[in-house]
C-alpha cells in the first residue's frame, strides 16, 4: 500500500464514538454498493490503486460535464442527529497525465427539501497519491445556497463528492468513505420530487441514451431533462435514491407522478415491456398504461400518475410486501417509438396523499387566470364569473405555502416562493388549479 501524504488538514479527522453507527463503504466487497456516478464518466470498482484493495473508480471522457459521485440511500434522510463533532470522510486519488487547474466548484453537495450547502476544501488534490479529505457537520464549515440548515438536515435527499480535478481525461479512486453518524431514512411523509429547477440531474442516472440537457425548452414548466434517443436500445431513466425506502407508509393513498414528453418521432410505437419498474434484490413489480395514454405523451405534455397500490402493478417477483417496504431501485422507460425521438421529464414525485391531485385534472372553468406566467413578481388571478373566495399557494409537494381568504372577482397574490408550484382558486362552484413557474 502507497504511503498517504496529508498536504492538508481540512479539518481534524475524529473518530466515531465507541458503539455509535456510522454509514461506511470500503467496496472490498467488489461491488459499488450503490454508489454511481453523473457526468461525462463512467464507474466500476477496481483493483488498480491498492487502498488496501478495491476502490470505486470514475473514469472522466473529458467531454465537458463534470463528473459526481452519489452516494446511495443509506447516506440519506434525517441527519439532525448530526453534531459538529460529526464527519464525512472520503480518500481520493487522482491519475492523469495532464495538468492541475484551479477548480473551485464545491467537493461536497448535500442537498434536500429545506435547502441546499457545498463545501470547497480550498486546496487542490495532488497527483498520483491517496489523500483523505475529511469535513465535518459544523454548519461553519458549509455554504448554505439556500434554505436553512437545520431545515436542510431534517431531510438530505442527495449527497454528492466532485470526481473532477484536472483539465483532460483522468481516472479518480474514492476509498473508505465514513460518515460518523447512521441517518434515519426518509418516510416520505411530506412527499419528495425532482423538478430540476436547480439545473442538475438531481441524482438521475440516464442508460442507453444520447445527449442530455437541463433547461426550459425540457420544462413543464421551467427546467426539466431532456433526454435524446440512442439507436438501436431502450433508453432508460433510473431515479436517484431518494426515491427508495420503505414505501408501506404510502399504501392505497400514495402515488408516483411525473410529467412525460416525447418529441420529433419517427417510426411506429414499439411494443413496451413497462413504463415505471420499482425493485429490490428479492421483488419486483411495473406498471405499464394502456397505449392510448402513453399516446397523450407524443408530441404533448402527459402528466402521468400511478398510486402505490398492488391491484395497479403487476408483481413479476417476490410480494408486494417485501418490495413496498424495501424500494431499491427506481426504473422509467422512456422510450415509446421505433426510431428517433426526444424525451423530456419533469417534476417527477412519490407523494403520500392526494395533496395535489386536483392539479391534473381538467379545469373547471378556464377563464379563471392566473398570469403572468413564468412570473418574477406578484401573481394576477382573475375569474370572470364565479367569485374567488380564497387562493392558496401551494409547493410542487402539496405543502400549503400561503392561504389568503378573497371574496372578489380579482385578486393579486404577492409572494416569496421560488420555483415551480401551483395555485388553488376556490369559488362558490368547486376549486381550480394551475401549475406556474416563479422566479
């Protein structure tokens, strides 16, 4: 084994507390553990660089794209129970034959519904030679990009390590990741979603397609994932994992939702096996629409809906009991014609209840306005005949974010919420919604 060098001391490495759980990954095993990678690179374990043993290598194309490392569903949910005591630590090693350059994108992202914070060790990785990284919980030692942080810690979604330190290809080997402490996983209680509104993959993974891209030509509204064809296999989305978990508390009442799009066609509708696919090491189940609902999808936005309930799936392996309080893998297919096509997805969410159902359903007048939209500023909500008893702004989730009581024809909704949501307007004959985008 190499010796290990320390050019830095980011912080001071502890040591777990005597009998305490802790989330930790060696990939002495040979396996990747659920750990993968998003980016221009591509991911195995590998024996190449002993630390002792195996080690999860990403190999960088240099195409452009950043490369990640995610960490899977045991590194996710409730970290509150961290204290500043608390650590996540992480060996790199970098091979390349190419240069250093500055780069100053943050190591560490952990990310959720109550925010988002980065951390930037501020010293550049040497070549060539194991380091170990370590940063700890301490709010101090963090970037808040938004929300708040104990909001933040109360429900971490997506942990992701940078993977890219040099200009050109490279190969980067991350080793004996430790985090200090064994979150408590996600009941999903108040709902989770990928809007892409932040403009990064959010922890998807994309297998057997083309080119990939965040923006608001993909969005229903604002940014979603464009996802182009790549001939001759099924292209695949498999969501990131802070969609898996125990799934029982959802039963009956709780559904997968997303917006789906499929554009510039060519060639006839191929034979589907399955829409969404939900599976663990022992069962597996999918659900798959009847051919004129995946038809609402061409060329149209199509808001599909599928509650987490055995008599909609059909399960191929295992119970439905053991896959519903074990989800360990998330699978959309999102290839619906022979030949090419384009898919965009949005504002895909495993929600409990019913919060905002009525969003999808057709509008029970549509002369109610709400405008403009995209808005930067206050919303403008009109209703020509029915008079607006109360507007109520509600997050992608269903979480009521503001309730104003109205009784007029008019009304103007000022607000601090950024990103997509969606508008309740009650009147004296039923409750509309509208799905907006502010910025």
């Amino acid at each position: 084994m190499q010796s290990r060098i320390l050019p830095f001391i980011l912080v001071l490495l502890t040591l777990p507390f005597e009998g305490r759980a802790q989330v930790s990954d060696d990939f002495e095993n040979n396996s990747p553990n659920g750990w993968y990678s998003e980016g221009d690179g591509s991911f195995s374990v590998s024996q190449e660089i002993d630390d002792p043993n195996y080690s999860f290598k990403i190999v960088d194309n240099a195409t452009g794209d950043y490369n990640y490392a995610i960490a899977p569903a045991r590194y996710l949910g409730d970290w509150s129970a961290a204290t500043s005591n608390d650590t996540l630590g992480v060996d790199f090693y970098v091979r390349t034959s190419t240069t250093l350059f500055d780069f100053e994108a943050p190591t560490y992202e952990i990310s959720g519904p109550g925010g988002r914070a980065t951390a930037l060790p501020g010293v550049f990785l040497p070549a060539d030679t194991w380091v170990r990284q370590s940063i700890s919980l301490n709010e101090a030692d963090w970037t808040l990009e938004e929300g708040e942080w104990e909001a933040l810690l109360s429900s971490v979604t997506l942990l992701r390590v940078l993977t890219e330190y040099r200009t050109g290809p490279e190969d980067i080997f991350l080793d004996n990741v430790v985090l200090s402490f064994n979150p408590q996983r996600s009941d999903f209680s108040e709902g989770v979603c990928s809007t892409f509104e932040d403009g990064t993959l959010d922890g998807w993974r994309f297998v057997n397609n083309g080119a990939i891209r965040i923006d608001s030509l993909d969005g229903n509204p604002g940014r979603g994932a464009g996802v182009a064809d790549l001939t001759g296999v099924t292209g695949t989305a498999l969501a990131p994992a802070k969609f898996w978990g125990d799934w029982s508390g959802l039963q009956d009442s709780g559904y997968l939702q997303f917006d789906l799009r499929i554009d510039n066609t060519s060639g006839g509708e191929i034979d589907k096996q399955y829409l969404i696919k939900v599976s663990n090491e022992t069962a597996s189940a999918y659900v798959l629409p009847e051919t004129s609902e995946l038809s609402s999808a061409l060329d149209a936005w199509h808001t599909f809906r599928f509650y987490i309930n055995e008599d909609d799936w059909t399960v191929t392996e295992g119970t439905w009991e053991e896959l519903v309080e074990n989800v360990e893998e998330v699978n959309l297919e999102i290839e619906f014609v022979v030949g090419n096509e384009r898919a965009s997805l949005d504002n895909f969410c495993l929600q409990p209840a019913d919060a905002v159902s009525a969003a999808n359903e057709p509008f029970t007048d549509e002369r109610i306005r709400v405008v403009p939209n995209p808005s930067a500023g206050p919303l403008r909500i009109t209703s020509p005949e029915h008079r607006i008893l109360s507007v109520t702004l509600l997050d992608i989730s269903g979480r009521e974010l503001r309730h104003q009581p109205v009784e007029a024809f008019e009304y103007t909704l000022q607000h601090d919420h950024r990103g997509p949501a969606i508008v309740r307007i009650t009147t004296p004959a039923g409750s509309v919604y509208r799905r907006v985008l502010l910025r």
